[in-house]
C-alpha cells in the first residue's frame, strides 16, 4: 500500500529501471517496444512502466512501485482490477475448454443482457474488439442503405479500419499523425468529414449529400480527443438528419457502453440509434467488441444476409464469462453510476478550485465518470481546442503525478477512468495529488 498519502515519492524511488530494461529488450522484437502506439509513452516524454500486477485501483510496476490506476486498461475495469465475481467466472470457463470455434450457451446470455438493456439493439453480433465491430457496422450501414459515404467526426476515434484513420483521435493524435501511411486515397475519400459539435456544418453536408450518406459513426461523448461532451442539441439534430435522409446514425459506445449508464450514452442522453458498436466493459476485461441494432438491418449479416462477417474467436468462451460476469455485477448494483459520477465530480472541482488558486488556464471537461483536463485554454469543444492546449504543461503535469503514486492515461487526448474500487481514500490521494502538481507547474 501507498506508505503515506501526504508523502509524495520521490523521483529516485519512481525511476523506471527495470521498466527501461524491458522496454529496451522489446524495442529489438516489437515494433517501439509497445503493441499499441500510445503506450511508448513518447508525448510525455516518459518510459512506458512495464505492470507486473494490479488489484482494485492500484497497479504495480516492475520496479515495484504501486500507484493509483486512471486508466483501468481503458475503460474496462470499472469494476476495478481482480474483481471476484469476474475472476471466479474467467477460471470456471477456462476449466472446461479456452475455445470452440462452435456455439455456447454464454453467447447467448451475454447478447440477451446487452439486447435487454440497450433499447435501440434488438439483435448483437460478437466480434473480437471494436475495431471489428465498427468495420461491420460501417459495411452493414452501406449494404442496408445501398449508400456509399460514411460521416465521422474530426477527433473521434472509431478503430484502426482504413475507412477511420482520418483525422482521427487517440494515438494518431497523441503522435500528432493526422492518418494514416497505407489507406488508399480512392477508399479514403468516401469518407466525409466534419468538426465535433458543429451543427451548421452538420446541416449543411446534408443539405448537399444527404441522399449520399449511408451513415454518420460519431462517439456519442467524445473520449479521445480528450472528453468532449456533446453540447445541447447536437445529438437530436443526429438523430433527426440521418431519419429525414434515410441514412442510419451508429453510435461507437466502445467506451461509453455500460459507463455512462446501465444504458450507454444512447441512455444517458435519450437518444436511439440505428447501430451501436460495443467494446470494453462488456469483456470485463478480456477482449471482445459487438455490433448490435434493429432486426431488420442485423438480419442482414451472413448467415442468414449477404453481408458477410466471421471470426473464429469470437464469442470467445472466457470473454463472454468475463463480460456476463461484469455487466451482472453492475445490473444489481444500479446505484455504482451515481457513486462513480460523484467521485468524477470531486476531481473536476478538485482541479477547477486548484486552477482559480493557482492563476493557471486550464479547463476540465467532464461527462458522467469520464473526465480530462486542458491546459492553456478554457474551452474545449472539439479537435481543434484540444489541440491546441499546452501538452508541456500535461507533460510536467503527467511527471508529477506519476511521481505522487497516480498514473494517468500519457496523453492529453485520452479520459481518465474512474472505477467503483476508487475508495474516498484513494480520491482524497488524488485530489492531493492535483493540487500540489498544478500549483508546481510554471
């Protein structure tokens, strides 16, 4: 356990040398020593810390050090690390068979839970990450319509799929890469673009090309461009162009999906999609991704449509385990949102009092239990605001709470993720954290 809250470490007992070994070995065998960009860790000038263990909201590195965890593997441990229940479901389902490649009774639970709880999915189809999940609904949105462009968000991150790495978020913008080397420019260009949050360049593109758009794929909060909330109306005037043109609106809930609430964002906000793509929180862990909507467009999917998708693994037997195994845990316990929520909240005044004391420009954007924080500006509503915060002054900001036992997500562009093992404790720790990091910042 953390010795002292009051104490912050210092640098010698943070230094990263077991973490520098290890990154070093793997930069000879993995390309920049990570198999995802923004683990390298590079915009905060940091080494990766290599994590040996983690339980509840607390994760170990492999020189030892324990810290409080922000990043809870991006979104899926919102239950925290080693819950019970998910651990006891994992090691019942690989007791009895790791893989199949046929049928379980699991897969069906687990699509039965999503379809019970999502009003806008009748039917779900299981894949092995999001990235799958968006490059089905993205080909499904084009066969049911018979439509062949594609509407995203500049700063909205939807996978790795040729059709998404257009100024897209997360790593490509924490590396400052605006797509992506290998996308062909003839495929890249039947997808359009337009600014998060703009409902004049919303009507206008489909007051030209409305009845060319087979879909508009938008994270219904932004969360990798750093937390970008939809401001009041954006999503209705969605949902309300997309019905007038006949195109469908998909909602990427990789992140949001049973976070914001029991119900996603589309919950949270009240407002239905045509498609949802799901990810994260629904594997409890482990990997797994799902496209799920109304019945007449998910009845096109093989075997019963010509739009074909397959994948070995998918439905995989631990995965589901896990997934059933968390979502449970959070159908009996309705009242985690609120609790989550709240712990947000004291960290967003936390930083916003820390800010007015301290004279420094920062804002903190904050939807539900995601939040993040901008330096140098007080105002961010879309790709462009974000980047144009001062990422050296995250950078110092980042150093500092390593060094104060918090690990944060290494990069501005990504949401820290609250989880229901936060304790008061472990709030308190962080508030403590910001306030003495923020008020070192020059």
């Amino acid at each position: 356990m953390l010795d002292n809250p009051e104490t912050e470490m210092n640098f010698k007992s943070a230094e990263a040398t077991r973490s520098q070994q290890l990154f070093a070995e793997a930069s000879e065998y993995i390309p920049g020593g990570v198999n995802s960009p923004v683990r390298a860790c590079k915009s905060v000038n940091q080494t990766p810390r290599f994590i040996t263990r983690a339980q509840g909201c607390r994760i170990w590195d492999a020189d030892g050090v324990e810290r409080i965890d922000m990043v809870g593997s991006w979104g899926p441990m919102i239950l925290g690390h080693g819950e019970a229940h998910i651990v006891e479901a994992v090691k019942q389902a690989a007791e009895t068979g790791m893989s199949y490649g046929a049928p379980t009774g699991g897969e069906v639970e687990l699509a039965k839970l999503i379809c019970g709880q999502i009003k806008s999915v009748e039917q779900v189809r299981l894949v092995n990450s999001g990235t799958e999940a968006v490059m089905t609904a993205i080909r499904l949105a084009r066969a049911y319509t018979g439509r062949d462009y594609i509407v995203k968000m500049d700063g909205c991150y939807h996978g790795h799929t040729d059709a998404m790495l257009i100024q897209a978020g997360s790593g490509l913008m924490t590396g400052g890469i605006p797509d992506s080397a290998g996308v062909p420019e003839a495929y890249a260009a039947l997808t359009l673009r337009l600014t998060y949050n703009d409902q004049t360049g919303l009507r206008d593109l489909f007051a030209q090309m409305g009845d060319k758009i087979a879909a508009v794929i938008i994270e219904p909060a932004a969360a990798n461009m750093g937390v970008v909330p939809p401001q009041p109306g954006y999503l209705q005037l969605l949902r309300d162009l997309t019905i007038k043109h006949d195109s469908l609106l998909i909602f990427d809930e990789v992140i949001t999906g049973f976070r914001l609430s029991a119900s996603g964002a589309q919950g949270y906000f009240a407002i239905n999609p045509d498609l949802t793509v799901l990810g994260k929180i629904i594997g409890g862990g482990l990997p797994v991704g799902a496209v799920g909507g109304r019945r007449d467009i998910m009845s096109m999917l093989a075997p019963v449509g010509p739009v074909y998708q397959a994948g070995t693994l998918s439905g995989n037997p631990l995965a589901v385990a896990a997934g059933r195994a968390a979502l449970t845990r959070l159908l009996e316990q309705p009242w985690i949102y609120e609790q989550l929520e709240q712990k947000a909240k004291e960290i967003e005044v936390c930083i916003n009092e820390t800010g007015r004391e301290t004279g420094t420009l920062l804002t903190v954007n904050r939807c539900g239990s995601l939040l993040s924080v901008f330096f140098g500006t007080g105002s961010v509503t879309n790709d462009v605001q974000a980047q144009s915060a001062d990422r050296t002054m995250y950078t110092d900001f980042y150093a500092r709470m390593l060094n104060r036992g918090v690990y944060l997500p290494p990069s501005m562009f990504e949401a820290w993720f609250i989880s229901a093992a936060h304790q008061p404790e472990d709030i308190n720790h962080i508030k403590r954290a910001i306030r003495s990091s923020i008020s070192e910042l020059k």
